[in-house]
C-alpha cells in the first residue's frame, strides 16, 4: 500500500513536471507571430536566449546556480539530464530559428507551430500512455507517434485548408519525430515539416 502510493506519488509528481517542461516548449509558438512584426529582430531575438541559456546552463554544469534560468532549468530536468547538460531548450531554440532562416514565412510558421504543437502532444502521449514500443522506434511509442500525426495534419489543414498538404506535413512530422534521437527531434522535426510545406 505504501509502495504504491509512492509509485503514483511520483507519477504524478514526473507528470506534473513534464507538463512544466512542455508548458515552456510551447512557448516557442510566439515565433510565427514576433516573426511578422519584425523576421530579422526575432531571428536576434531567438539567438540572444540561445547564448543566454547555453551560459546559464554551463554555470550549472561546473556547479554554479545563475538565478532564474537555472532554478526553472533545475525544476524540469529530466533524470537523464540531472548530470549532463540540459540540450533541449538550446535544440528548441535552434529548432525555430532555422525555420525562419531556412524557409519563406508561410513554412516557417507552420515548421515552427508542428515544433511547439506536435511534438509536445506526441511525448505527453507517448510517455504516459503509450504501451506499444517496438524495437525500431527506439523507445518511442506508436501512441505517441500517431498524435503527432494528427496534430501536425490538423496544423496544416487549418495552415493550408489542403487535405493532400496536411497529410504531407502529418507523415513527414511523425517519421522525423518517430526517429529522431532524444532533444534533436527539435531540430529535425521542424525541418522535415518545413520541407513538407514546400514540396506539397
């Protein structure tokens, strides 16, 4: 009885954290939006946090603790980065930035909306409801998988109102999602769904 309300303590507890994790990801929406007002200042913009988090979180590393950024990194820290350098918000930002430094604004947006939206649907779903993981997918899930789908398809049928371009974008998020290594599907996902964009 108390092992197993220590087991859900700590589900909800990993839960809880996770969605603070991907609270914080989705932020990465704003993009499309700042990108509108002004490309060339958000491009700066998204570089500026990219050096700003890359030192904070280099102090950490060699065990010096910067106010805010380090006690918000330290709250959401995976177990497997506990001991290592937190990458995922540096491969977020570098994520957003080469959507808008690689493609026009009608596929930068949607790259960078499948970043914040899909991704972040996909690893809630798969890694807290998702039972089937074969080998291939290297510990990701096929739940997981499938949402990404959905999301990144609904993304560009409410983008493109094209059903062949949101399916497009859909297969392409979920196959660079699917098998993309730990925090670097925030690089290859939003290219694989800029790519779609412009091939569709």
């Amino acid at each position: 009885m108390v092992k197993t309300a220590g087991r859900l303590s700590a589900a909800r507890g990993e839960f809880g954290a996770e969605l603070c994790r991907k609270g914080i990801h989705v932020l990465i929406a704003l993009v499309p939006f700042l990108a509108e007002l002004d490309r060339s200042h958000t491009a700066l913009l998204l570089m500026g946090g990219i050096l700003l988090y890359t030192s904070a979180e280099s102090l950490r590393f060699l065990g010096f603790s910067p106010p805010l950024i380090s006690s918000v990194t330290v709250k959401v820290l995976r177990d497997r980065e506990k001991d290592g350098f937190a990458l995922g918000p540096i491969t977020l930002g570098l994520g957003a930035l080469l959507s808008l430094l690689l493609f026009p604004p009608h596929a930068a947006a949607v790259a960078v909306y499948v970043l914040a939206f899909g991704d972040s649907a996909a690893t809630l779903v798969g890694r807290f409801f998702g039972r089937l993981r074969p080998a291939f997918l290297s510990g990701k899930s096929i739940e997981g998988s499938l949402v990404c789908f959905a999301v990144s398809a609904f993304i560009g049928f409410l983008s493109f109102q094209d059903l062949k371009t949101a399916v497009i974008i859909g297969l392409a998020s979920m196959l660079a999602e699917a098998f993309s290594c730990k925090d670097f599907d925030n690089l290859l996902l939003p290219m694989a769904a800029g790519l779609a964009v412009l091939v569709s």
